[in-house]
C-alpha cells in the first residue's frame, strides 16, 4: 500500500556543528521536480508551487530567520549549501536510485525507507546555528500545513520541558496526532547526555549497520597499521616523507602544531609530506598547508569513520606510537596511505559510541533513549555544491555521500513510523511510537555499555512494526496530569501547552507513571526495591486473542505480573495490568524485560532498573541572561520592571605534593568515608581528565545528590572521578588552539584540581625535579569541572553561568583562582555575586587574593561570604648557580630543567643586544632570537623562583641545572600575594588565612600545554611546578587557621597559616547567616537597589536594618 502522506523534515546539528538544513530536489521515473526561487527579500518563503506541484515529490519548502541577519555564506531559500539536509531527506524518503555510491564506496541501490511519501522541507539551521524562534515557527506551520509526521534532528544541551522549544513544539504536534521523531544526540557515550527526552516525542538513538571501512598506513620499513577513514584518494602505492607535527609549527600564529588545526602548521616544512597527528581533526591543518596526506592517532578510532580533505587515516594511540616510533629510527622516514577498504562488520548492529544516552535527565522514569537505528556509515543523497568532507576548500563534488550520527538514525525511524500510518492512519502517536518500540529486535548489555540506556527497547524493526497486536496508548491529558505531578505549576505548565491548563494543588503521584511501553526505575545506592508499575493495552491484532506474561529478569530481582493473562474479545479493547519488582541490584544497571506472547504477536516492552543515576535539570539558583547591548540599551533594561541588575561582562585574570605534608597533613591522616561523597567545584581553565591523578579506579558511582552533567566533545569523558564537566562561553570567537570543551588547554586548571582532590601518585616530578607523591588535600573526594577561562580570558557571565550550574548541581564547595584588574564593589562584582547565592545555598566559595602585592589594598577577592586565600611558601626552594668563566659561581632561583653539560656559552649584556620587541619578560624575547639561556636581575629574589639574578660582567658562562633544596624560613607570605586592606569594607580583615601558594607546587598538568606557555617551548609534561594565589586558594577543606609571624602582618596572612589537622575540631565556630549578610549591607549604606544587585530577590534596607549593619 503505498504512502499517500507527508513528512515533514527539521534537520539537525551534526556533532553540536551548524549546519543548515534545506531541501531536497531529484527526479522520479522521468518526472521532474521543480522548485521556484524564494522572493528576494523575503525571511520565511510561501509554499512553492507551480502548476500541478502539490502533486510532486517536494510538495513544501520554507526557511525561517527570526532576526532577519544572514551571514553572507548563507542562502536565503530553502537550498542546502551544507547537504546535511538533503542527506536525511533522501535517508526518509528518497527515490530509489540504483548504482549509487560515494566514488565507488557503498556501491548499490540507495532509496529511503517510504520512497513514494512527500516531503516538506522547513529550513531552521544557518551558519551559526538554530534559533528557538524559528524552531517554534517551523512546528507551528508544519501542524498548519497538515504534514503527516514529523522528523526533527536538532539537539542542545538537556533542559527542561518548558524551556526547550523541541518539546514544547512536539507536545503541540502530538495533540494534532502528528508524532515528532527526535535524535537522541551525539554527545556519547557518557550517561545522562541525551537532548531529546520528551515523553510526547520518539527519541532515537544511532547503531551500526554491517559495514565498516578501514584505510591502511603503509612505512617506509613495510610495518601496516590499520585505522579508520573513508579515503577516496588512492596514492598508487607512491611513498612520501612523513614528519611528526609537533616538529612543524606555524612560529606565525598561536596554534599548537600537534593537533594538527587549522592554520597551526608551517607550509614549508610539511608540503608534499604526510603529517602524524596527536589528535583527530577534520584535516583542514594538513590540507591547506599543502601536505599529502595525514595521519591522525586517537582513543577510540573505530567510534569515528569520516572523509576527509586528503588522505587520511584515524589509528589508535598504540599505532600511532609506533609511527612515532619509525620516524625516530631514521633519518630518511617515509610512508603511504592506501584507498580505504570496505567490508563486513560481524558485530553489527550495536550502538555507536558517539550516541547519547539516558537516563532521563528529567523523568527518570520514563526510559530514553526509545529505540535505536542505523546511523553510522549510511549512504544516501548529498548536495553537490557541499564538499565530501566538512571542508570549504575540498572541491571534490558528489550526488551521494556516506555519514553518520544520530542525525541519519532519526529519517530512519520516522520512516518506518510514516510506514506504519500508511496501514493505521487513525493511530495515535503514542500507538506508533508503542509500535515501534515494542516489536524493536532486543539488543545486548554486554555489546553496549549503557545498556538500555543506549539503545532504548533495541533496534528497529520495519517489517514487524505495522503488526505490533497491542499498543500503549497515551493521551495529551495524561502527559498534563504526567508535568503536574512532576511539580509544574500553572505557569510552567501553560508554557508546554500554550493553553488554558492548569495543576490542581493536590496531584497524584500515579500520574508520574505514564502508560510508557517501557519500565524504567531509578533506586538509591543499596536501598531494597518495592515498586508497582500500572499499564493499559490495546489489542491492535486478532480480535479474539489470549496473551500470557513472558517475564525475563536477573538474579535477586523479582518481577511479577498481575494479571499475567489477558484475554481479548475485540478489537480496540482495553486491558490493564500491574508489575511489580521487588529485590535489589548489585549493578549499576539491570535489565530485564516483559513479553505478552498470544503465538503470533510478542509484544516486548524492556524493563531497566539503575542505582544512583545521574539526573540533570536546568532549574537555575539564579536567573539572568547575557546579551550584547548599548551604553544606552543597558540603561534603558536596567530600569524595566523585573531586572536586578546590569552589568558589563568585564574580564578576569587567573590568580596563577609536598604542600600538605609541609602543612603536617600526611596521606596517613584519618579520614571519614564521607569524603568520597564530597563534590569540589573548580572554576578555572577546565581539566586534563588523562591524568592520573584524575583516574577513577576504585571510586563508586557519583553521590546520591549529584544532578549535573559532563558535555563530553574533543573527545573528552567523565569518570566517577571527574563525574561532571561543563564549559561557559558566552558568544566569543574560540581560539584556534582552544577545545570546545572542559578539556584544559592551559594546565592551570589541571594543576589546581590536583592541588584539592587529585589522587595519590607516587613518583610524580617536573623531569626529576620534585620527585615524590603527588596528591590533593582529599584525594577521594569528586571533582565537578567548569570551565570559564579562555584565551581571551575569564568573564563575567561565564563566571555567573558556572555558579548558576553549580549551585544547583549539587556540589559541596566551590574554588575559584579567578580574580578582577581592580577591586570592585559587591554589587558590580560577579564572583561576590556568584557567592553571594552559593553562601545562601550552603556552599562556601574559596577565592584566591590575587597577585598584585605587596602594595596594600590590592586584593581583588574580599566579599565577606566567601574566603579570600593568600600565598605563602612551602620548606622547598629550587637553587640554580651560574659558573663564570672565572670559576665564579654565583646562585639564584629557576626551575632549570636544561642540561648544558657544563659547556660554556658567550655572555651577553641585555641593554647592549636591544631586541625590537616589547620588554622581555620570562625569557621570551630571547628565545626569540636563539640565545642558549636568561639570566635576570630582579629584586628581592627569593619571592620569585623564575629569574635569574647577579650581573654578569665576564664573556662566557654556564647555567647548571637547578637543584632542591630546604628553605629554612618558610612558611612567609610570598610577595606576589595580594594584601588588604579590604578596599571597600575597612571593618572586615582580608585575606582570610595563608596556604602553600610559592615555592613550587608539583601537581598535574595539560598535555596540550607546554611546561613554560610560551611559544617555541616544546616541552610536554604530566606534572608541573607553579606558584601563584591560584594554588593557595584549593587548600579548601579545611576551615581553620592558626597565627604565624610575618612581616606584612595581618593583611598579609589575617589569621595566620592553615592547619589542615586542628580545623576539623575547632572547639567553636563564628556563624553567620544570610541575613547577617544582607543587613551587614544595608549597614554599608546599600540602597534596595544596590542591595538585589546582590541578592537577586526583594530585599530590601530599614533604618533598622542599617544600624544592625554597622
């Protein structure tokens, strides 16, 4: 029976990239299909017709662009530049073609899954991205326009029903009968990724099919090592040199050579050359310098088959180690990469690494993913004015391309759904969706790590899918009753509905448990499991039919069915039942499952339980939002009715082992088994998670409070260590250098987190120096990331954004090394802002002083909620003598890594080799010109371990490798650190207290970072040794102090050192309250405006209140 419907196409944004979706234009037995042009200046087109177009095969094309801005790359009509969207259309519904492939790859007939359906194309995406307001629109005429179903593959980050415009779109499609069919994602394989969970909504997850392509790697010396790519070229066997990236950088631009990113590269030395790569990347880095080929080495290759500009191939670490290896081992080193191969993979199908998973960061019980569909290596149409691979340069033109991500699964589904409503037009969403899920092929736990929680009820099904024999029907009123119980209030709700709805002040908790063809339970860690599930079927196959209840479940769970036997007697008839599971679990996910078997129908819903899951919410502590506004505009919003405040997002500076042992703090100390609960938030340049102070061999699952999540990218992934990351960039353009991710590519953030809670590992050290344990303060407490510094550097609304998550995240405490040019007032300051609304939450914010001393007032973190951390030294010190030509030798400070074998070089007076660049600094302008080693003179030496001093009056030298030694006088305030007064409240003393922040801090460092960050050092290393506030500030647990001696007296130190041991048993406590706090402001002379710049709320200043303040 063919499909005499339409379906209606939102396409996607393949791998968090911007891609436009447009339409889709072809032939179909001899007829031609014809789109007339949009009108000039028109931002969203009619439908186009002409003639008897409704009757041809695109039937609908529209574009949407709510702001009326279009990039000048943009085309302003429904026409894909990107073929993404011409991809997923013909994936649906496509033509059958036959010899169609990707320059002989894939070879065979491509048709899509309802050849004779329609389509509808509405275009949302543009260069630079998708906006709600044209999201909304498209639905909005879609529904108008009478589309059958709907497919829609754009995805964010999880938010909450009412403010995700997918949702909020699909629940209006829904009470039109119309089902919107949404991919799951492509953040995985982490858990609580996915971005599209509404229970209205089919959400699809992406498998394999049974082909795979693999591309060899052929040197010089005959070894063959297998990666993965889709390389079309075919370099007839020809050998080229090879040449490591990192030995190539661009000197011209801040790239670092090694990833291999665009730009980073110099064209000099890697034309007509293949380049070794430490990281996947698109290829554009090779491409436009020239190179011949790439080779690029990674975790996981076979999660990631794509084209790229050149030929190229994606190889696991241990291979491209050993290439690495080979061009070490010659001087001459040579290789090839040979045409891709493709053939059969065994093991399909099973669920794509890169696609997201459950659970529900919303409704934890109601399972999503649904179900999953092919989306890996998927052949279908291609718009040829879009290159093969990502790249603007690649001028290779094709009809049809191969791609994947859960963008190609989705048209898969919605496919088979439209099949279905051609036999059942009357079919309710939920019924198809019911369908779909229910006569899935079951898929394995043990292929997929995640379990349901990647593939839903398993694979899809087509053939089986028209014939489910029962279904389980929802209606819009049960989704309302569904939101009112999860605690929507009237407001919320209406913003789904957009009608009249309302939640009574009494809800049944048994709305919660929607007739979902599926059973999903989340339980706390070790708690015993009671729990009924409550169901009701529609027979949909014989009229007179008896079902029994097939349940599969694991050992110590028992799962019963009441009824277990359901007898039909017609059509359309309703039956219900209950399960019940009691028992408890051993794993973090169980899986199990319920048949209903009548001989000819098995009705197969899954049935998952997990312990502890991560669950997520974008229920902010505080709301606000950042936007690029006039000096007028931001006066004009200042004074509307509902604003607290506006202020400019102004830019902040990072405040940049044997610590704890100096501090009588051994690793032997007792300790709680609490502290493996405790979550430390580090707001800082992101993290290193390779690192092995960051391995999460034998922690647990993350605590039972835990709500935040991990946007894994760059190949980044959590762990039960690391159990959240997240990064704010509020509108910037990125670095080239820099990872869209919480992957630090600076070190400072890495250091830092190992400083607090990094793990003990033993034989740690800076090439030998400072060798011994590294470890963090609490080495088994759990580590939530976010990100919000940049190459340009850390501002205001990252900074409020990062608070605003992490309050409600649920972490313990927050540490910040982030810190103003100047000190600002309470109310014109984000970080006292942001702790302002943790301390009122129960979160303390440590802060570090800053490292402008040692002037006085020069401290930029003093609010009086949180705690300001000033730097002194450790008993370590690192010695590096100058040997003169004369036999002098002469002793500074400098961690000196070099070996110059005690050869002596010509000396040079600075002042007489004037160099034309800026004052030189660190050694930099040296390097530059290929001197062979610094020495400065600098004042009061020993606060600063980077210099050298002594002038040097003789023509040669030596600079001998730095040694370790004991510094007799430590603990002092360094000088560097930041003094008080505090410059706004004389009455109230910072800094707080003194930690270890000077003399070396071994902790652990980025891997994409060199040891000194400066350009030309191609040193890369684990560990690192750094002072600044910044590594003070993360002594954070401990919350007393003890009184030290120190020259700059209390506004140096304040209370004195921290004693790690005395702190958990002060003996009393100073406690103070919100209230404190706020009336402390009113007494500072706040006026109420002033006053909710700070709090956010309705507080407001008495004469009262003002005296109780003083």
């Amino acid at each position: 029976m063919p499909l005499q419907g339409t379906i209606n196409l939102l396409q996607e944004i393949v791998f968090h990239l911007a891609y436009s979706l447009y339409c889709v234009y072809g032939q179909q037995e001899g007829r031609d299909f014809h789109i007339i042009p949009l009108h000039k200046h028109a931002t969203r087109s009619h439908w186009q017709k002409r003639g008897d177009a409704y009757r041809s095969k695109i039937i609908g094309a529209k574009y949407y662009r709510s702001d009326g801005i279009f990039e000048e790359e943009d085309i302003k009509s429904p026409r894909d530049s990107e073929g993404h969207g011409t991809h997923v259309a013909s994936t649906a519904a496509g033509n059958i073609v036959s010899m169609a492939s990707l320059e002989g790859f894939g070879l065979g007939t491509a048709r899509g899954g309802v050849p004779s359906a329609r389509i509808a194309m509405y275009k949302v995406c543009w260069l630079n991205g998708c906006s709600d307001a044209d999201i909304l629109a498209a639905f909005d005429d879609a529904i108008a326009d009478g589309v059958d179903i709907i497919s829609i593959s754009i995805g964010g980050y999880p938010k909450n029903y009412f403010t995700d415009p997918i949702a909020i779109g699909a629940f209006h499609a829904m009470r039109n009968g119309i089902l919107t069919s949404a991919s799951a994602g492509n953040s995985g394989p982490g858990p609580a990724t996915i971005s599209n969970f509404s229970p209205w909504s089919l959400s699809v997850a992406a498998s394999t099919i049974d082909r795979k392509f693999s591309t060899e790697v052929q040197l010089g010396n005959n070894k063959i090592y297998e990666g993965t790519s889709i390389n079309t070229f075919n370099l007839k066997n020809d050998m080229y040199p090879i040449i490591y990236s990192g030995e190539a950088p661009n000197t011209t631009s801040e790239f670092n050579s090694r990833y291999c990113q665009k730009y980073s590269l110099d064209q000099n030395l890697v034309k007509g050359k293949i380049v070794l790569c430490d990281a996947l990347s698109d290829g554009s880095g090779p491409f436009l310098a020239g190179a011949v080929g790439a080779v690029m080495q990674g975790r996981n290759p076979n999660s990631q088959t794509m084209a790229f500009p050149l030929p190229a191939s994606y190889l696991s670490f241990a291979n491209g180690g050993k290439i690495r290896t080979y061009l070490n081992s010659t001087r001459s080193p040579t290789a090839t990469i040979l045409r891709s191969n493709e053939s059969k993979d065994t093991l399909a199908p099973y669920i794509a690494p890169f696609s997201s998973r459950g659970p529900n960061p919303a409704a934890h019980n109601i399972l999503k993913p649904d179900l999953a569909a092919p989306g890996v290596n998927i052949l279908a149409a291609w718009s040829p004015i879009s290159p093969i691979s990502s790249v603007e340069s690649d001028k290779r033109s094709t009809s049809y391309n191969i791609i994947s991500g859960t963008s190609m699964a989705c048209p898969h589904a919605i496919a088979v759904a439209a099949y279905i409503k051609s036999f059942h037009p009357t079919w309710s969403p939920a019924s198809i969706r019911s369908a779909l899920m229910t006569t899935a092929n079951p898929m394995s736990a043990e292929k997929n790590p995640g379990a349901e929680f990647a593939y839903g009820a398993g694979n899809i099904n087509p053939l089986k899918a028209p014939n489910p024999g029962l279904v389980y029907d929802i209606d819009a009123l049960d989704y309302i009753k569904f939101l009112c119980a999860q605690g929507y209030n009237t407001k919320l709700l209406q913003h789904v509905t957009g009608d009249k709805s309302s939640c009574s002040k009494e809800t049944d908790e048994k709305s919660l448990d929607l007739n979902y063809p599926s059973f999903a339970l989340s339980i706390p860690l070790s708690n015993s499991i009671s729990h009924v599930f409550n169901r009701t079927v529609t027979n949909v196959g014989s009229s007179t039919s008896t079902y029994k209840a097939i349940v599969t479940s694991p050992h110590g769970l028992s799962i019963k069915v009441n009824p277990n036997v359901l007898s039909f007697t017609s059509l359309k008839q309703k039956l219900s039942f209950a399960l019940t599971i009691e028992g408890t679990i051993e794993k973090q996910i169980v899986s199990a499952s319920l048949t209903w078997d009548d001989g000819t129908f098995q009705v197969r819903s899954p049935i998952v339980v997990d312990m502890d899951s991560l669950l997520y919410s974008y229920t902010k502590s505080f709301n606000g939002f950042v936007a690029k506004l006039t000096k007028e505009e931001a006066q004009k919003l200042a004074g509307m009715e509902g604003i607290v405040s506006v202020f400019p997002n102004e830019k902040k500076l990072l405040h940049k082992t044997r610590s704890w042992d100096f501090m009588g703090f051994p690793k032997s100390v007792k300790r709680t088994t609490f502290e493996s609960e405790v979550i430390i938030k580090m707001i800082d340049t992101g993290i290193w998670p390779e690192s092995e102070s960051f391995n999460d061999e034998g922690f647990g699952p993350p605590p039972k409070g835990w709500k935040g999540i991990c946007q894994e990218s760059s190949h980044f992934t959590c762990n039960n260590k690391i159990i959240g990351a997240q990064y704010h960039h509020s509108g910037r353009k990125l670095g080239a250098s820099e990872f869209a991710s919480p992957r630090d590519s600076v070190g400072h953030g890495s250091h830092t987190a190992s400083v607090a809670a990094g793990n003990i590992v033993s034989g740690a050290s800076l090439l030998g120096l400072g060798t011994g344990t590294a470890r963090g303060g609490v080495p088994s407490a759990r580590i939530a990331i976010y990100k919000i510094c940049w190459s340009d550097g850390c501002f205001a609304a990252d900074i409020l954004a990062a608070f605003d998550d992490a309050i409600n995240d649920g972490v313990d405490i927050i540490s910040l090394s982030v810190g103003g040019f100047s000190p600002l007032d309470y109310f014109k300051d984000s970080i006292a802002i942001g702790a302002f609304h943790a301390m009122r939450n129960g979160l303390l914010t440590s802060t570090s002083a800053g490292n402008s001393g040692p002037s006085p007032a020069t401290i930029t973190n003093f609010s009086p909620w949180s705690r300001s951390v000033a730097a002194s030294t450790i008993d370590r010190k690192f010695v590096a003598k100058v040997k003169l030509g004369d036999g002098e030798l002469y002793e500074g400070l400098s961690i000196n890594t070099f070996e110059l074998q005690k050869k002596k070089f010509p000396v040079v007076y600075g002042g007489d080799a004037t160099n034309t660049k800026e004052e030189i600094t660190n050694g930099e302008g040296t390097l530059d010109v290929g001197a062979v080693d610094t020495m400065m003179q600098v004042k009061n030496y020993n606060d600063s371990s980077r210099y050298f001093i002594k002038p040097l009056l003789i023509p040669k030298a030596t600079i001998q490798k730095s040694i370790e030694e004991r510094d007799e006088l430590a603990p002092y305030v360094v000088s560097f650190s930041s003094r008080g007064p505090n410059p706004i409240t004389s009455g109230i003393l910072n800094p707080d207290l003194a930690a270890p922040g000077a003399d070396n801090i071994l902790a652990a460092w980025s891997e994409a970072a060199t040891m000194t960050s400066i350009d030309g050092d191609k040193r890369v290393v684990p560990y690192n040794i750094i002072s600044g506030t910044s590594m003070a500030c993360h002594m954070q647990l401990q919350q007393l102090f003890i009184v030290d001696t120190n020259t700059d007296a209390e506004f140096a130190y304040r209370a004195g050192h921290i004693n790690p041991l005395r702190a958990v048993n002060p003996g009393l406590v100073y406690d103070a309250e919100e209230v404190v706090y706020v009336n402390f402001l009113c007494g500072q002379g706040y006026s109420n405006k002033s006053l909710r710049l700070v709090t956010g709320d309705n507080s407001s200043c008495s004469q009262a209140t003002k005296m109780l303040g003083i």
